[in-house]
C-alpha cells in the first residue's frame, strides 16, 4: 500500500483493507454462504476502487466532463453502498470486525512489546527471588564473600518485601496474556484493547501487596488451600475485581461496625423553621395570646424532639 493509498484510506470512514479482511473471514467461515451481503459489499468496493478517476494535478475540476461527472457520482454512491453493506456484514460477524482480523493477523509490536517486556521483567524478578530463597536456605550467612553478603542483604531487604507486589503483578500480567490469547484465537483483537495494561498490572501489584496487610493469610487455608504471601498475591493480581469487590465490602462492614450511619447530619429546613418559631414566640401578640404561644411552644419542642431522634 502506497503512502496515497494509506492517506486515502484513512480519510474515509471505512478502510478498504478492513472491509476485504472482514470479507474474507466471512467467506473463509461460511457465514453468509448465498452471499446476500457479501456479493454486493464486493460489487461495491471493485466499483469504488476500479469505478472512479481520482482527479490529477493536469485536469481541474472546471474541466471534467459529463463522463467523469457520472463517475465520480457512481463512487460516491459506491462508499455509501460500502458503509451500508459493511455494517450489515460485522452485525453478521460480531464480535470480529475488519479491524480485528487485520490485527489478529499482524498485531502492533509497537503496542504490544512494552507489555511482553514488562512480564517478562517481572517473572524474572519472580523467579530470582525464589532461587535466592532456595540458595540461602541452606546457607543463611555467607560472611566470606563480599558479594554473597550484598546478594543476601538485597533479597532481605527489597526481594522479600517486594515479593507479595511483584506476585500481585505476575498475577495480573497472566490475566492479559490468557486475555489477549483468546482475543487473538477468536480473531476479535484490536489494538485499542491493548490500552490500559500498565495501570492493570499496578493494580494487581497494589492489591497483591495490600491483601496480606487487610486480611489473615490463616483465613484462606481452609478447604485445603495453603496460601502464601506469593500464591495470596498471584491470586489477587488475577482476580483484581473479585478483591477489589472484597475490599469494598470489608468497607461497608467497617462502616457498620463504626455505626457511621448514626451520625446526624444538620438539616437546614429544620434550623430555619426553628428560628421562624422563636422570633413568632417573641413577638408581643403572641406572648399576650396564650393559646398562640403554647402552640408555638409545642411547635418547637417536636422539632427539638425529632432532631434529636435523627
């Protein structure tokens, strides 16, 4: 595809090759075996593309003809009949689109290198913590060796803390492989599915930390399981919206616990109808009537009595 070509594309509404890719896919699957949508989406695209004379740089708009003017009609008609017919054929082939069988098939790497970057960083740190773990396990001090002592000192003081985070992370980089995984095999990938996946893998870091603080690990060694800071936080980074759904719940426990609810809020209609019945209490016409100012009086000992109530 030339740079005109790809410019042309991109000003139109619907792209060419994603319509021929979708066109493909339809047929490759047998969707519309008749072809009640397909012939005429085809029809449309070779009379748009084989159907029309772009203007050129020696021929102005003044000087074409009848021929050209008829041509140029019958390619517009072309792109609306391709927008029509396109729309008909994903309604038919949903969730895939052009789109996504053009990315399924050649996936951005400028998009998607950060993310294999990323959990591969984050296995390896995974997997040198538990080798380190191993390793001074069977010699906790090693004082001789300079670098031994740095070696174990590191994974004292920044592995074993980082350990449940990098687990929670692990955690939710396997969530987008196996998410992108079925996108790709179910040809429904599209590159703006790929947005996000930083902020999910923090995420998943965050919780997979936070959860061993909130929560007894005691708590879910029942029914067999025997959770670890690691296996808690791989969980976790996995399961981010079933946590996070948790944590909101604890939420709303504390809150009860803290009978949050009983504290009253000042309601101003009642304060401005208590300061309309004291200044009516004072005033002369009242006090002289007695009947007025007692039920004044009681007016304003059940507003007392139901703010004190809420």
């Amino acid at each position: 595809m030339d740079q005109n070509e790809e410019l042309k594309n991109k000003a139109e509404p619907v792209n060419l090759a994603e319509v021929k890719a979708l066109l493909q896919y339809a047929t490759d699957q047998g969707l519309d075996p008749q072809g009640t949508i397909t012939r005429p989406l085809m029809d449309a695209v070779q009379t748009y593309e084989f159907g029309t004379l772009p203007p050129t740089t020696l021929q102005s708009a003044d000087d074409e003809g009848p021929e050209r003017g008829a041509t140029r009609e019958a390619g517009r008609q072309s792109r609306t009949d391709i927008m029509v017919r396109y729309g008909q054929l994903t309604e038919l082939t949903k969730p895939v689109t052009g789109r996504s069988v053009m990315d399924t098939v050649g996936p951005s790497w400028k998009l998607l290198w950060p993310l294999y970057l990323t959990c591969a960083v984050i296995l390896v740190l995974v997997l040198a913590n538990e080798s380190l773990n191993l390793w001074i396990g069977e010699d906790p001090e090693p004082e001789d060796l300079a670098p031994a002592v740095w070696i174990v000192n590191f994974h004292r003081y920044v592995l074993e803390v980082l350990e449940p985070f990098l687990w929670g992370a692990l955690g939710s980089c396997v969530y987008l492989l196996k998410r992108l995984s079925d996108f790709t095999e179910a040809r429904c990938y599209d590159e703006t599915i790929s947005s996000g996946w930083a902020t999910r893998i923090l995420l998943g870091a965050i919780l997979g930390g936070v959860v061993q603080v909130i929560y007894d690990p005691t708590t879910f060694t029942a029914g067999g399981l025997q959770l670890k800071a690691g296996a808690l936080g791989f969980l976790t980074g996995v399961g981010v919206k079933v946590v996070y759904g948790a944590i909101e719940k604890t939420i709303s426990v504390l809150g009860e616990k803290l009978n949050l609810d009983s504290v009253r809020k000042v309601d101003p209609g009642s304060d401005a109808i208590r300061i309309f019945l004291t200044k009516q209490l004072a005033r002369e016409e009242i006090q002289n009537d007695l009947m007025r100012r007692d039920l004044i009086t009681g007016m304003l000992t059940d507003l007392k009595t139901t703010g004190k109530e809420k």
